[in-house]
C-alpha cells in the first residue's frame, strides 16, 4: 500500500490493487501507484517487473481483471484506450520509430488530433473550417516545436533524426494535447549522457512550469533517484517499496532485486 | 505550374486525335480507382484485393438508374453521388472484418467480398436478360450532364480531366489532414495510435468506405463510357493491376497513384507500339497477351526489389539529383537554418 503523500490533495493518476494476468502469468499483483498533480514519480524495477505493463493497464491497452485506474477522479478502468486518452492521459513509447516517415511537425499533428474538432471529410476543400482548424492547432505544435527546442529540426523526416532527437520529438507528440498525466516509457534508454541531460532538464520543466503528472519508467537509477519526487520500485509485479528515491534505493528488496543477493 | 498543367490539359483534345484521346480517358477512369485503392491500402495500410469488387458496384448503379428509373435520370449529377454512396456502404460492409482481423485475413475478406459482388453481378445480369429482354449485351444511354450529353470522345475527355482533377485535389486534402494522418499512423502502428486518442476502427472503416466510393465513382464513369454493364469486365486481374498501380507508382501518395495507374493502363499499348514500330513478326502478336502479362509481371517484380517507393521515389531521386548538383547531399550550411 501506498501511503505518505501529504502535499498535494488529490491525486491525478490512482492505481488502485490492479491486477493483470497474461494467461497464467501474474504481470502485475495488487499494484497500487498514485502519481499527484505536480509530481514526477519514478518506476523502477528489472526487466519483466511489469513496468510497461503498468502503463498498458492505465492506458486501457492492457485490461485489468480486477482494480481500477481512476483518473483525475474518475474511474476509467475497462474503458477504450482511445477514450482514456480524451480523459488527458498521453505516453511516450520505449522505441519512438514506429511513426518515422512523419516530418516532425506532421507527428506532432498527429498528436494533435484530438483537438482538431473538424469532421475528417471537411478535409477534403482545400479551404474552410478544416484550414483553419489545422492552422489553429499548429500554433499549438509550434509552442510544443519551440519549447522542445526542436525548431532546426521542424520539417525533417523524423526517421532520419538523431535518435536522441526522436525521443524528443515523441515527447513532444504526447505533450501536444495538453495532458494532465504523462506516461513515459523510458525516454532516456539509449541517449547518451548529454541527451539524458537535455530529456531530464525538459522533463523537470514539465513538472515545475506546467505542473504535470508523470509516471516516469527509468532504468538509469542514478538519475531517477536525482530527479523524481518519488519512486515507486516494481518486481514481478509486485510493489516492493514506494517513497523517497534515496530510502527506496536502500530498501534490501529494492537492493536484492537489482543486484541479486542470496535471499 | 499547376495552372500551366491544366491549361495544357485543356488543349490536348485539339492536338490529338480520339485514338490517343480514348486512351486518356481510361487513364483518367483508372486515376480514380487507383486514387481510391491509395487512400485504403496506401494509406490505411488494408491490403485490398476487392477493387474490382467496388468498380462492378459503381458499374451496377450506372445500370439501375439507366435501365431501372429511366434514361432521363442517367444524369452525372445524380449518378455520381449515387454511385458514390453506394461504393461507400459496400465499402463500410467489405470493411467490417478489417475490425476484428489484420494483414492477410483483411486482404482475403476483401478477395471473398469481391467473388460475392460478382456473384451477385452475374445474377443480376440474368435477370435482366431474362425478364427485361435486354439481350446479352446490356446497353446504357449516355450520360447527361445538365447542359450536355457526354457522348464524343472529346467531351469524355473534359469530364474525365475535370472528375480526376476533383479527386485528386479532394484526396490531398484529406490526405494533408487529420483523416490522412490518422490512417498512416494505424497502417503503422494500430494499438500507438488508438493511445494517441484516434478511434482506429473508425478510421479503418473510413478509409474502406472513401477507397470503395472512388472506385464506385470510377466504375459508373467506366459503364457509361463503355455504353454497357459487362460484369466480366472486372476479373480478380483487375484487382491486381490496382494494387500494381499503387505499387509502381509509390504506396501512400496521391501523385504516385496517378503516374501508376497511367503507366499499368498504357503499358499495354506501349508495347503494341514497340511491336509494330519495330515490324515484329506476326507470332509475336499472336502471343501478344502472353507477352504483356510477362512483362507486367516483370516489372513489378523490379519495382519491387529495386524501387519500393515506386515511380514517385524514382521521381524525388531525379529531382534531388538536379536540384543538389553538383552535390550529392544538401550541404551543411543550408541544414542550420
């Protein structure tokens, strides 16, 4: 169980005793997480803990067979994944390439399509309400463009970008429609250092300028345990401690996990 | 540039005759049935092997309003929409397995729905000559236009230009816009885009249903300028040759369809060009049929392996290759704007 958080009132992101079986497989086992309002919370865990399976329950993709997810106060276990998005829940993914052939600002576009309220077949007039949806919007994606500090790589095919700079961009694909609560699938695995540093410096802006939410998978724990508020640590589905990155990282399963001593 | 086009598109009519000019017109009808397979399988990813499955349905409501309500209502203005319509609730019915399947197994429903529609086709075509008495060639009236009956080749020719121009501007826009997005980004990655917020079974259905409508409109186009409903017109090789035609003209992009279908369509009279101009012996045309299909065959082969992009990459590759000169990549400089 997850207890101690004082600061904020009421949490954004509440996972409540989820539970999700693959078959047989126990992926996650009474997993309880709250993610509050301004707070940037770290996921850690091996691999196969069930970290991205967390984040499939609370997006939808994954159905829990018992629990919920309760979003800004709201119950949306069960519901589509696409519906739990309009609820203001966006990720990032672990490989960023899959929308490659997009220009960064067409991905970003793409991001945007919620808030694009035109019917699609207005699409078709070269002119009208669907211009000047697009063009409103774009504004939008050019704040997002601005503020990720990706303006030289604007019209650039996004296959063709450092892969630094897709994750960047991915980042800045979920950031688009405003979301309460991020999900990020590690957005730092496979950068080098000064990428790292460049993903954590947006990430912590995001947390004090525009006070989100964040579930943050991590495997670099140096710089979780620097930059989160708190952790929560996951092992075979299983929460084996939640709190202060510093306690969190001393916690002996936490330490056994990692590091494999003799149990 | 695009005015300059259409301009010369305007006078071709006066410089060439109705041989080169019939040809035309079929690319024109081809244009839109491949812009139509473009927005499902290029776009949407839906491999469709139903094209002529959607064809015979627009060809079927040419032949109902010209037969069924009467000539007078063989207007463009009403069989248009109608066969549009028509295309689309076909298309959304060939599209509902697409829901619960993916890859190969749409692609066969899709194979199943046009053996269906043929079927049904055929049928009707008995009734016809049986209870209607109408012969076994089934004749339309020509199409009407409010002002003008579209009956020369020449007045084909400016209807034709003018649909395909409509149709190409139509699909750009929806291509350009969320609609276009949406479905490349499902043909990638279905479950990344229902997260991202975009309903995917719904936009799989709309790409069936905007594909089957353009092939619906090219279909009552091709009935009314054959003058006939032939059901045997359209065989599961037509349905090949639309998805060559996105193939060799680049999947995913408006202006690759176009340069496809005019290449699938006059390939064959290029190569009856090249016979006669080199004066072949007369077995060769005797194995004509034969020859175009192996050719046919060969080039998508070739396409496939060396040029996926199609005609349009090849195209970009020429362009970049005089734009760059003498440079093989854009200079450095020019990247930091």
């Amino acid at each position: 169980m997850i207890t101690g958080i004082t600061e904020p009132s009421q949490p954004s992101l509440q996972v409540a005793d989820v539970t999700v079986k693959f078959g047989g497989l126990l992926a996650l086992d009474n997993v309880t997480v709250d993610v509050p309002t301004p707070y940037l919370v770290g996921l850690i865990g091996p691999n196969g803990a069930g970290k991205t399976t967390l984040i499939n329950a609370i997006t939808g993709v994954a159905k829990p067979s018992s629990g919920h997810v309760v979003i800004d106060g709201k119950d949306v276990t069960g519901k589509a994944p696409s519906q739990i998005a309009h609820m203001g829940v966006a990720r990032t993914f672990q490989l960023p390439q899959a929308f490659g052939h997009f220009t960064v600002v067409e991905t970003m576009m793409l991001g945007a399509h919620m808030m694009l309220k035109y019917p699609w077949f207005a699409g078709v007039l070269p002119f009208g309400w669907a211009r000047r949806e697009e063009a409103r919007v774009l504004e939008k994606v050019e704040e997002v463009i601005d503020f990720l500090e990706l303006e030289r790589y604007r019209d650039k095919v996004v296959r063709t970008l450092p892969y630094g700079v897709q994750k960047l961009v991915d980042l800045g694909r979920a950031l688009v429609p405003n979301p309460q609560v991020l999900l990020l699938d590690e957005p730092s695995t496979g950068l080098t250092r000064e990428e790292k540093e460049n993903m954590a410096r947006f990430l912590l802006r995001l947390r004090y300028e525009r006070h989100l939410a964040m579930l943050w998978i991590e495997h670099d724990l140096e710089l979780i345990t620097d930059l989160a508020d708190r952790l929560v640590a996951l092992c075979f589905g299983q929460v084996i401690a939640v709190g202060e990155p510093k306690e969190v990282m001393r916690t002996p399963e936490v330490v056994s996990a990692y590091v494999g001593a003799a149990s | 540039m695009a005015i300059a086009a259409l301009v010369a598109a305007a006078i071709v009519p006066f410089v060439f005759d109705t041989y080169y000019l019939s040809l035309l017109n079929l690319v024109f009808i081809a244009c839109i049935g491949a812009i139509g397979i473009n927005i499902t399988t290029g776009y949407a990813g839906q491999v469709n092997l139903g094209q002529a499955g959607f064809l015979l349905v627009g060809e079927f409501v040419a032949g109902a309003i010209a037969i069924h309500i009467g000539a007078i209502w063989a207007n463009f203005w009403i069989a248009a929409p109608a066969a549009m319509i028509a295309g689309a609730a076909v298309g959304v019915i060939v599209g509902w397995p697409a829901l619960r399947v993916r890859g190969l197994y749409v692609t066969l429903a899709t194979l199943a729905a046009f053996f269906v529609i043929q079927y049904l086709g055929l049928r009707y075509i008995e009734y016809l000559q049986q209870t209607l008495k109408t012969g076994i060639d089934i004749k339309l009236s020509a199409l009407d236009l409010l002002f003008m009956t579209v009956s020369s080749e020449r007045s084909w020719y400016y209807l034709l230009l003018s649909v395909t121009v409509v149709v190409i501007v139509a699909a750009t826009g929806l291509a350009h816009t969320k609609a276009g997005r949406a479905w490349q980004a499902l043909r990638e990655h279905e479950l990344m885009t229902e997260v991202m917020g975009i309903d995917v079974a719904h936009y799989k259905l709309i790409a069936f249903a905007v594909g089957a409508s353009l092939a619906s409109l090219a279909g009552m186009l091709f009935g009314f300028y054959h003058h006939s409903v032939n059901p045997e017109a359209f065989t599961v090789e037509v349905s090949v040759q639309y998805l060559a035609m996105i193939i060799i003209g680049g999947m995913g992009s408006i202006a690759g369809a176009v340069l496809g279908a005019a290449f699938v369509v006059l390939i064959p009279y290029g190569l009856e060009w090249v016979l006669d101009t080199f004066n072949a012996p007369s077995q060769f045309l005797i194995y004509f049929s034969a020859v175009r299909l192996g050719v046919f065959a060969f080039l998508m082969l070739i396409f496939l392996l060396l040029e996926p992009e199609g005609l349009i990459g090849l195209w970009e590759r020429i362009r970049r290759f005089f734009v760059l000169w003498p440079f093989r990549f854009q200079p450095l400089e020019e990247k930091r704007r």
